[in-house]
C-alpha cells in the first residue's frame, strides 16, 4: 500500500475518533487520554478492568479503542525510529484540531516550502459596517457578516474589488425622455429629488423635491405610462408626500410636483430636463429583496450592494453614502457611489 491511502486512512480513522470522544466528553465517557492509557497497556488493574467493564457494553467505544489502535500501528510503520513514539504521545493527549495538525506533521516534515494553511489569508480591504467590521481578504473570502447567502457575499466581494455594481439594464429605460407633461415654465430652483430613475421597494414611496422661495403650496401628481393621472396630493409647508393609495406593483410611473406662488404655477421637471420615471418592485422581486436584505443585518454596505443588483438605486445610494460617511477616505466606497450615482 502507497503512503497517500495510508494516510487518508489515518485522517478518517482520527477524525472519526474525535468526534466520539467529543461526543464521549458530553456524556461523561473515558476521555481521549483515558483511551490512550488502555491501548498503551498503562492503566492499573483496578482502573483497568473498570474501563473493560465499560467498553463491554459500549459499542462507541470498542470502535474508538479501535481506531486509536489502527492510528499508533500505522503511525509506527510511517515513521523512522523514535518519531513515532514522540508522535503518538502527542496525539494520544491531544484532544481535537490540535491532534490532527500533530499527526499531519509527523508523516509531513515541514520544509522551507511548506505554507501553513492553517493561517487565513492577508486582508485587503477593511470597513466599518454598521456595528461590525467587514473584511475581504487576499484569497477572496469575506468576514463579517456570516449570514449572508454565498451568492450574496460573491457580490459584495466583485463589488469592492472591482468598484462597480451590478445593476439591472431597465434602469437606463427610467432615465426620462425630453419633453414636458403638464406644461410649466423650467426653473433651476425647484427639483425633484426621489424617486428618479430607479425601482422602489414600497408601495406608497415618499416623494421628495427642492423647496422653492415664496412657494404657497405644493401640488404633487403622479401618472401612469400612458400618461394618465393616478394620485394628485396637495402639500403646504413640506416639501415631500407619500400618496393616500398604494401604486401598483411591477409598474412604472412619472410624477411632477408643482409649486404653486403668487406669480403663478412653477412645475418640475420642465424642459430641458428628462421625466421623471420609477418602478415599483414585482410582487416576486420584493420578497427575494427583502430575504437578501435580511442576512445584511442592517449592514450600509452589503445593503448597498445588494439594492443596486436588484434596481433599487436610490436607496442604496443613501445606504452606501451613509457607510463611505463612516469610512472616510475609502476610495472602494467613493466609486461604487460613482457607480449607482444616475449619470447627470
């Protein structure tokens, strides 16, 4: 027999000889040493034919006195001289990880090639995220937040190497054709804000814009694709509203906030400024989104990334804002904000 089998072999019969003394451990059974003991003929008589009473009757351990049996014979034939005797006094006291790596390095001299795997990789990046800390490593692995799904974490390690997103295409459909819906003189002092070129997780969103001096009141309207009116709010003294109705889901909507002054109506967006157009999350994309966002944990940058996958780019432009905000100087941070940030 080859020394590779052999010493698979040997990690099978050890691994499994762990975890019944493990499992011995819990249930107050003879310890690894103990076993040890009686292979090696060590044992007193009294303690001896205590522990032969016992494993008369306990089948686990017949099956550990076994293994451990097989693992010194076969630690012997590998190994010259008293190597074997030194190794097997390690790993007969040893209990867990630690005998493992023993016997490894007993069969396995360590040379001046010989890398410890044991030791994770070099971080490359590191990130306070809400109240942890997030790192990605020279070997693309990722620490922090343990309960995201894999796929979710490949996106947030592509996503901070590579510092762009990915975003869905029919986001470029929401950037607005020229043209005007209700008419309006264009002014450079009142601006919508959100939501504006971008899916939306909610129903009933908050529509945001700019104030404008000397406004009385506002007038917010939101339409259909085909242009017809769906909700009309009328605010005074705010300059944001959240509709009385729920829109419906997976369709796209335009809306325009009119301010109404003593010199007439000012309406936005006006001419030469695009529509401005969102979508409201299918019924299937939202609970997918909302399961993804439930391993983050609250966590500004795995959110982030994982908002802009699924269109929802103006909220994860707060969500990475916030974190690059407790990041300072983080260039990751600074061009995935660049890359969810609507082309202006």
């Amino acid at each position: 027999m080859s020394r590779e089998p052999q010493r698979d072999e040997a990690g099978r019969r050890l691994e499994a000889f762990l975890r019944r003394d493990l499992a011995a451990a819990e249930n107050d059974g003879p310890g690894s040493d103990e076993v040890a003991a009686y292979v090696d003929g060590l044992l007193d008589a009294d303690d001896r034919a205590l522990f032969e009473e016992r494993l008369s009757a306990d089948p686990a351990l017949q099956d550990e006195v076994r293994d451990l049996r097989a693992l010194r014979d076969m630690l012997r034939r590998e190994t010259r001289g008293g190597r074997w005797r030194a190794a097997w006094t390690g790993l007969a006291v040893a209990a867990g990880l630690g005998a493992i790596l023993l016997w490894r390095g007993a069969l396995q001299p360590a040379g001046p090639n010989q890398v410890d795997r044991s030791a994770p990789a070099a971080p490359v990046l590191t990130l306070r995220d809400a109240n942890r800390v997030l790192t990605l490593r020279a070997d693309g692995s990722f620490d922090g937040w343990p309960g995201l799904r894999a796929e979710d974490r490949q996106a947030v390690v592509a996503a901070l190497r590579e510092g762009r997103l990915a975003q869905p295409a029919a986001l470029e459909a929401l950037r607005g054709a020229r043209g005007t819906l209700m008419g309006g003189g264009a002014t450079a002092r009142l601006r919508v804000l959100e939501p504006v070129a971008t899916f939306v997780r909610s129903q009933r969103p908050t529509f945001r814009w700019t104030p404008l001096p000397g406004a009385q009141n506002y007038e917010l309207v939101v339409l259909g694709e085909d242009l017809a009116a769906v909700a009309t709010v009328r605010v005074s003294g705010a300059t944001e509203a959240v509709l009385d109705s729920p829109l419906e889901r997976g369709r796209t909507y335009v809306w325009q906030v009119a301010a109404v002054t003593p010199g007439g109506r000012v309406v936005a967006p006006a001419p030469p400024e695009p529509e401005a157009r969102f979508r409201v999350l299918g019924a299937a994309e939202s609970i997918a989104l909302e399961g993804e966002l439930a391993g983050a944990e609250g966590a500004d940058v795995v959110a982030g990334v994982l908002l802009a996958r699924a269109g929802v780019r103006s909220e994860a432009e707060l969500r990475l804002a916030r974190a690059a905000a407790a990041n300072p100087g983080s260039a990751e941070l600074g061009r995935l904000l660049e890359a969810v940030r609507p082309a202006r």
